[in-house]
C-alpha cells in the first residue's frame, strides 16, 4: 500500500507539472503554474520515499519524483540567489535619481491601516501604491499621507479592484484607464524625479484566474500583455508596478517580460513571496515591480504583515541611463508577438461579448 501511494503521488505531481505546459486559459489549469516550489517539495518526498517503495513500483516513482524535481527547480532557479542578476545593483550616491517605492495589496476587508502606515512613515518611500483600497481606506490613507505625498491618484472602489497612488515626487501626464474590462482600473502616469528628470509608471492589478473571479485567464493575460505592448511600442524608461495576480515564472509573466523588454528584480536575487501572508507553506510571488534596462537595484524587501492576505514589497530604484548596457533585455520571438496581439483581440472581444 505505501508504494503505491508514493506513485499515487508521483503521477500528481506529474499531471500537475505537464498541465502547467498546456498552452490554454482555463483557470484550474494556469493555477498548476503557481506552486512550483511546493510541487518541488512534494517531487523530492516521492524520491526520498520511493527508496522504501518495493517493486514494481519503486523505479518508476523514482524517475517520476526525479524528473518533476529537476523542471521545477529549473524555473524556480532564476528566482534564487543561485542565477546572475536580471537587474544590476546600483552604486552609491545616486539618491536623487533613485525611487523607493512601496506596493501593498491591502485586502479591502482589512482594517489594520495602522500597520501599512507605521511601514510608510518608518521607511519614507517616494511612492506608495495600494491595491483593494476603498473609500473606507482612502479616508485613513488620506489622512496619514496628504501632508508628505500631497501627489494622489485615488480610485476607491468596493469590488477588491480600488487602487491609490500616493507621491511625494510630481505626477504628470496622468491617466486612469480601464483597459480590459471596465471595472477593472489601472493608472499611467509620468514620474518627475528630484533631479528633473522622468520616467513612466504604469499600476496595475487584473482580474485572477479563480473560479471566484474568472473562468479563464485570458482577461489578466490581455491587459498584462497589452500594457507590454505598448511599453515596447514607446520605448520610454518605464516601471510596472502592482498584484498581477501570476507568478513571476508563470507563461503570461515570462512573455510579459520578452513582449516588453522589462526587467525583472527578483532575478537572481529571491522570489520575495507576497501571497499568502497567513499561510507559509503556500506562498508564491504575486506583487511585482517590473523596470526597463534604464533602472539598478539599490535595494529590495519584503515587509510584515499588515493584516492583508499580501505582504507588501518595497524597493528602491535608480534611473541609470548610462548603464543600460549592462542589462539584457528579453525579446519575443515572431510566434510570441502572434500570440500576444490574438490574446489581446479575444480580451477585448470576450469582453464586449459579457
């Protein structure tokens, strides 16, 4: 009976990890894209057990446990400490090219606005952009955070969609778009840094793949590839910020990446797990922050709790210019950009069509 339990599990881990590569946007099956560390854990106790398993069984979980563990860490391994760096460490004394910028996913129902604010107040970030704010939330925010980020984007919403951008550097250009679907916002606005300069900065949060909220995945993925597109089309020093709702290593975020040209801060440096802050045994990295090769690192974390099913994530980046030639930049190939431009027509065409 053990042994074939432990290849009951092998063949799970299995069908969950071919799944992942199934070129389609149903929700059950783009969520097999999510627990690649835990599908690792669970591959690597099928190889340990399969050791105790007895013939003829015990080959078979073996190979099985094996090869799921040698994929999964392969995506994983971008996301360590283990690969080079995507974005390149900032060098001292370039404060006034730098933002610090602070995301949180503060989940509408969650009255702990004291906890986000000490984090504000004791980190001071140039920026700070919240996810499932509501009016209730714009009321606290306000009234912490007018007098230093007097720069506000504010669209408080009750349908765990609201959005708010506070800053102390000056907003410019500013736009409110709701680009897929037309209850779910995002902002485009023009950053003025403190030495004059500007880039642009794109928030977002799509709708997630869950039976809760989407069928399908096609929504997310439109509005996350449209924003690429664009971004590529501009070729402006940009940054993407926000809960994207997909995971750094997903297929979406991957082709985000080489549609866009971003980059990728985690790279090379850790998955900085964001989601789900009660539950440490399933976490994933959903809030993201995404630069052009124009930015370094100077530095990047992720803080405590604030009584959110997210964590929030804080970074500090720097406008270098002049090094943009130290970073890589990912490309699309031509089916990549097919495949991009159909996922955008059938977003907008399901869209028009609910």
């Amino acid at each position: 009976m053990f042994s074939l339990i432990v290849f009951g599990v092998a063949i799970v881990v299995l069908a969950v990890t071919v799944l992942a590569r199934v070129p389609v946007h149903d929700w059950w099956v783009r969520a097999c894209e999510f627990p690649r560390v835990q599908i690792a854990a669970l591959a690597l106790l099928v190889l340990v057990c399969s050791v105790w398993s007895e013939a003829p069984w015990q080959i078979p979980s073996a190979l099985i446990g094996l090869g799921v563990l040698l994929w999964q860490c392969w995506r994983i391994a971008p996301y360590t400490r283990l690969w080079p760096l995507q974005v390149q460490a900032s060098e001292p004394g370039q404060e006034e090219r730098c933002i610090t910028l602070l995301i949180s996913n503060v989940l509408t129902p969650n009255r702990d606005a004291p906890a986000l604010i000490a984090h504000i107040k004791q980190h001071q970030p140039d920026v700070v952009l919240t996810l499932e704010s509501d009016d209730w939330w714009q009321q606290q925010l306000d009234e912490a955070l007018a007098e230093d980020w007097p720069h506000a984007v504010r669209i408080p919403l009750d349908n765990l969609y609201g959005m708010h951008l506070y800053s102390r550097l000056e907003l410019e250009e500013t736009e409110v778009s709701w680009l897929i679907q037309d209850d779910i916002p995002s902002i485009h606005t023009w950053l003025r840094l403190k030495n004059g300069e500007r880039v642009k900065f794109h928030a977002l949060h799509p709708r997630p793949p869950a039976p809760s909220e989407s069928e399908e995945s096609l929504w997310r993925d439109a509005e996350l590839l449209l924003v690429g597109k664009e971004i590529h089309k501009d070729g402006e020093p940009t940054m993407v910020a926000g809960d994207l709702n997909d995971v750094a290593w997903s297929r979406t975020t991957r082709q985000f990446c080489r549609v866009s040209g971003m980059l990728d801060p985690r790279r090379g440096r850790g998955m900085f797990s964001t989601f789900h802050a009660h539950h440490w045994f399933m976490r994933w990295p959903l809030d993201h922050i995404f630069v052009s090769e124009h930015f370094t690192l100077s530095h990047m974390e992720r803080l405590a709790d604030v009584g959110s099913d997210h964590f929030p994530i804080l970074a500090t980046l720097c406008f270098r210019p002049s090094r943009s030639e130290e970073h890589e930049n990912p490309q699309a190939d031509a089916e990549e950009w097919a495949d991009a431009t159909e996922t955008i027509r059938e977003g907008k065409e399901n869209t028009q069509s609910d």
